[in-house]
C-alpha cells in the first residue's frame, strides 16, 4: 500500500529528529532496493534484497564529477571481457558510499550507443577493484555519510549485471520515479515537529509582557508555516494515490519534490526568524533544521530540472 508507506515515511521524519538518518534510510529503500526487485534476476533479488533487508547498507552510484544533471554523460566505462565485465571510472557525491556494504553502479559498455550504452551492475564491497573514499563533510544531513566510489579494473561477472546489456536507462528512471516521489517525504514529518516548536516558543517567549504569539508579523510567519506544510502534504499524498492507481506520476511527482524542497527551506527560515537568537544558536538545533533543507534543493534533481520536467510535461 503506497499510501501507507507515505504515512509511515511522514511519520519517521516526524519522530526521528535526525534528518540525515531519515535521509539515509529514505534513500536506500528508494532507489537500490526497488531497482533490484524490479529488474534483478532471482538470484539476485535473494542474495542481495535479503541483504539489504537485514541491515546492509547499499549505494545507487550514477553522479560522477561531470554528469550531475547531466545524468547519462559518463565516464565510466564498463568493458566485455570473458565472463562479465571490468569497470572503470569514479562516482561522486555518493550517499552511503563510505559504509556501503554493496552499491549499484551505472556504467557505459558501448560509448557508440550515447546513453543507450548504460548498464548497471551490483557490485561487492569485497571485490577486487572496488573502494570508496571517507566520508565529506558537509553543510547539511552531516549524519549521512556521502563520498566517491573508484572501480579501478573492478571484475564484475555476468550475474551480477541487472537487467540486460543498455538497460541502465530504464533502471535508472523507474528508480528515479520512486525516489523523486518520495525522498522528501520524511520532511513532511519534519516540517510537522517544527511548526509545533515554533508555536510553543512563540507562545512561551514574551517581549513587552506580551507573547510574541500576539505580534501579527510572527503570526503570519506561523501561518505561512501551516499553509506550506499542508500543501506539500496534498502535493505528496496525491503523487502516492495516483501511483497506488496505476496513473502517471511524473508531472506530479516533479511538482510534489519542487514545492516540498522549496517550501521546507522558506520554513526553516521562518523558524529561525520566530526563535530569534536562539534559532541561530547550534545548541538549540533550529538551524540545523535549515542547513539539512538546503540539500533537498539538489538531490534526486534539483529545482531547476523539476523545472524542466514540469514544463516538458506541458508540452512546453
């Protein structure tokens, strides 16, 4: 039922005020797993999915240094040789690269083929060839570790391809269609616990012996908290409900990610400005709230390529 697992995800960025840790979790049930179990073979939807379920960390490798939204522009090169393949090339801005226990890595074998070259493979920290970088630090979501991948003359053999040879777009999509959808979902939750703060600190806080609850401009900042939230909740709960019907989500979810991406960093800024000094002091954790907002500003396609998709879907 996806619209439970809607529920379920709002609820854990609800009650879980890590949100790197809710991004983590978010992200790996998002991308590898439904990417193996909708296009692994058996023996690879039993030994890795029963991984993965029991505990193991797995990455979805395609970003390298130059092919951001430039998705299928890559470097890495995958090469027939007796058996399977060796995988050359380096992945960036990894999440959960550092402690990966296995990651799906995307891979040119035919460069003449443009993007229909793609392929992926499920890949063993254990194999030869293959090792990551520490974690990078970074402004937000400083609990999720994120880093590189390298495959230097890493041997990957046939079984550990997913899909056919070229397959690597369609993999890559659908995967993106789930985790474009839903990524944000746990900010919901998020968006939830801050606006209750904030109106319990604008209730208790008092300046001119009256509560600040009582000055319009800090009112109509809580406002405006409540009116992005339930928007974004709409824009979600519709993507999840058209999905659990069948229907295309590509518009929506496009619309759902832009709108909660945005509106959670204008959140985060309005409950800074609510709390005052404290909501810029690291001890009272307001502002992490915002330093972790920013990232949804890039990850699983940034604004501007929901942008694009929106207007694509327009005929425009």
């Amino acid at each position: 039922d996806i619209l439970t697992s809607v529920y379920l995800m709002e609820a854990l960025g609800y009650a879980c005020t890590d949100n790197g840790l809710t991004f983590a979790i978010l992200s790996q049930m998002l991308s590898i797993q439904p990417a193996i179990q909708l296009f692994g073979s058996e023996s690879l939807k039993e030994n890795y999915l029963t991984r993965l379920a029991a505990g193991a960390h797995g990455a979805f490798a395609i970003t390298e240094e130059d092919s951001g939204s430039d998705t299928y522009s890559l470097k890495a090169t995958a090469t027939r040789v007796a058996g399977g393949y060796v995988l050359n090339g380096r992945k960036r801005f990894i999440t959960l690269a550092p402690v990966a226990d296995l990651a799906l890595v995307f891979a040119t074998v035919d460069a003449g083929l443009g993007q229909w070259g793609v392929t992926g493979f499920v890949i063993d920290r254990g194999q030869d060839g293959f090792s990551t970088t520490e974690t990078q630090p970074k402004m937000g979501l400083r609990t999720t570790p994120i880093g590189d991948i390298v495959l230097d003359n890493c041997f990957v053999p046939d079984s550990q391809r997913l899909g056919e040879e070229g397959a690597g777009v369609g993999i890559f999509n659908k995967a993106m269609e789930s985790e474009r959808s839903y990524i944000l979902a746990g900010k919901i939750g998020a968006m939830q616990r801050q606006l209750e703060d904030t109106v319990r600190f604008v209730k208790s806080r008092k300046q001119f012996d009256t509560p600040i609850s009582q000055f319009q401009s800090v009112a109509n900042r809580v406002a405006d908290m409540k009116l992005r939230l339930e928007t974004s909740r709409m824009l979600l709960y519709k993507v999840a409900w058209l999905q659990s019907e069948g229907k295309p989500v590509v518009l929506d979810a496009a619309l759902a990610n832009l709108h909660l991406s945005e509106t959670f960093v204008e959140s985060s800024i309005d409950a800074v400005r609510n709390h005052g000094a404290r909501g810029y002091l690291s001890e009272y954790e307001v502002e992490r709230e915002l330093r972790d907002s920013i990232g949804g500003l890039i990850y699983s396609g940034t604004s501007d390529i929901q942008r694009n998709i929106i207007a694509r879907m327009l005929g425009l």
